[in-house]
C-alpha cells in the first residue's frame, strides 16, 4: 500500500478529523463520478479482515471441489520439469 503524509495532500484538516478521530467516512467525486473514498485506519482493518475471511472461504471451496473431482495434484517439480521441456 502507498503511503503519503497529511501534509502531502490536499484534504481539508476538518475532512482529516472527521475521520480520523470521529470514524466518518468520506466520498471524493471526481467529474461527478465516485473516485476515492476517506475511511479510518479502524476500517481499513475490518474490511481487510473480512477480505482475508472472503479468501479463506474461497480456498476452502476450491480445495473440497478439487478433493471432490479425484483428479490428480500434480507437484510443483512435475510442473517446473514440464515448464522447461518446452
């Protein structure tokens, strides 16, 4: 993730407070259009939590749809050996 200092940008100090220290959300248009929204580092925390979440489901899924195809895993030696064949 990119970082830039308070200073470096060019959000009003109130728009800052609201959020960093009230936990209000803030939507930035550009041309009339959603562009970047302002949100607490508290929730960037749970939407990455929930992100994290999302995946493991996803990966759980996806390993009980492997396990129940019975096809073969191949190794990831098979894989590189092949890789190189060609």
């Amino acid at each position: 993730m990119n970082k830039l200092t308070a200073s470096a940008t060019r959000i009003p100090p109130a728009a800052f407070n609201q959020v960093a220290y009230k936990g209000e959300r803030i939507r930035i248009e550009r041309r009339g259009g959603d562009a970047v929204y302002l949100i607490s580092a508290e929730d960037l925390a749970r939407l990455e939590e929930l992100e994290d979440r999302y995946w493991a489901e996803e990966g759980k899924a996806a390993l009980a749809r492997f396990e129940a195809s019975k096809a073969r895993a191949i190794s990831w030696g098979e894989t590189k050996a092949k890789a190189r064949r060609r």
